[in-house]
C-alpha cells in the first residue's frame, strides 16, 4: 500500500472527472469541488489540441459536455475556449443550473494543485502522444505527484518507463482482464487495480489484496454500492461523488 506520511493524503477517494455531482466534469471549478470534499488523488482525462495543449476532457469530441461538438485534436485551444463546459451538466441539474466554464488546460490543473501540496492527480491519457504527457508533466514539475490510470497496458508500462516514480492504477473492464491484470500488475511494479464494478467480487478483492496490491473500483457514486464494496474491503472508489464517499468511509471505520 501506498503511504500517505505527512506529505500527501491518504483515504482511497479519487474524485473522478473532479465532483461531478455539484460541479460540470473535468472542469477548474469541478476540481476545486473535489478537493474541498477531500479527496487524496483527482482523476481527469488528457487530450493534445491541434496546437499541442494538453487539455482535460474526457471524449475525443466536445459535443457530450459542450453542446457544440468539436474533434480536439483537430481543434486549437482558442476554438475550444470558446465553448461551455457546463452545458450538459446544466441540462441534467436545470433546478441548479451552473455559470458558463471552460475546458482547462492541464498546466491550468497544476496551478490550481500548487496550492494544495497534499493532493495528487492521476491523468488517464485519451490519446497515444505518450511523450507529450510526458513532457507536459516535466514541464510542470508535478513527477513526484503524478500517477497515471488506464487499461491499456503498454501505455502505463511506457509511462512507467519514462516516468518511475509515478503511481500507476491499472483500470480493468472484464473479469479476464481483472485476474490476468493482477500478475501484469506485480510484474511491471504497478500500485493498485481499479476494477469495473461489475466485474468485482470479495474473493477478487481478496486476491488483489494477497497480492500486495491496492483494490479498487469504478465508478462508484451511490450509497448502496459504496457500502457494498466498502464491505468487500475494497479500498480506492473512483467517485463522481467523492464527497459521499469519504462520509461513508468514516462510518464504516
């Protein structure tokens, strides 16, 4: 297990895309939001534009979260600053709708982190520019706080590769994937396995915990399944309502 000490937090919440359930995905605001409700890692989603900006979005296309729909990485950043963030958060939540927002940059995400030291970010790369990320975490200087969360393996094992001391969370899907994922995780140093939640049960949690590793499951956002896992020892929820999360996990102790 990963040691928190008194350098970074340390509860097993991500806030997934930031906290979607108060704030639009992937978002400056939606970030702030998961920090508040305490989260030890923020997982967001890494895109290059057109121009080379690495920028935070979880599809490919603009069109689920901005209305206007737009290819990123056929895009330049000043196209994409123009659009709204918030348009579908604000078409699920219209009793509470949100002020306009923007689709961030990643070194605006590091900024906003330099003022909290304690937490760190967990990148899913959307796409195979692997030495792009690479060089857009150097150039912010976040090595020693980043971690990278995916299923393809070779992109983590080549992100390992360039990057060692980062915090690797191997995302699988499947229950083949999730039980030949936990020799693939020892062999190549990863820290945790984060499984769908369909695919996890106590005695795969089980065997992810005999194995040194950190069990996982995503994306968990109800009351209902967050007890269950909770109750299965799993230990890190990727939560689109990491606020919930970090409650419920202070009653079950």
């Amino acid at each position: 297990m990963l040691a928190g000490g008194k350098l970074f937090r340390y509860n097993g919440v991500t806030g997934h895309r930031g906290n979607p359930a108060v704030a639009p995905e992937n978002t400056l605001e939606s970030f702030a939001s998961a920090i508040g409700a305490g989260v030890d890692f923020l997982e967001t989603d890494i895109h290059l534009t057109k121009d080379d900006v690495a920028v935070l979005c979880h599809d490919a296309t603009t069109g689920r979260t901005c209305g206007e729909d737009r290819i990123i990485a056929e895009s330049t950043y000043a196209e994409l600053a123009l659009l709204n963030a918030s348009t579908n958060f604000n078409a699920v939540h219209p009793a509470t709708p949100y002020a306009p927002t923007r689709i961030p940059k990643l070194e605006e995400l590091f900024a906003l982190l330099r003022s909290f030291p304690d937490v760190r970010l967990s990148l899913q790369p959307k796409c195979d520019r692997i030495g792009a990320i690479v060089d857009a975490v150097k150039r912010g200087s976040f090595e020693s706080r980043i971690a990278f969360n995916d299923g393809n393996a070779p992109w983590l094992i080549e992100l390992k590769k360039c990057l060692p001391g980062a915090v690797i969370f191997y995302d699988t899907t499947g229950t083949k994937q999730l039980d030949q994922g936990i020799e693939l995780a020892l062999r190549c140093h990863f820290h945790g396995i984060v499984a769908h939640c369909a695919s996890l049960d106590s005695a795969r949690v089980e065997s992810i915990i005999a194995a040194g590793l950190e069990p996982g499951v995503w994306t968990i956002s109800s009351e209902e399944e967050i007890r269950r896992f909770l109750a299965m020892k799993v230990y890190r929820f990727y939560s689109d309502d990491p606020g919930l999360v970090r409650r419920l996990k202070g009653e079950f102790r």
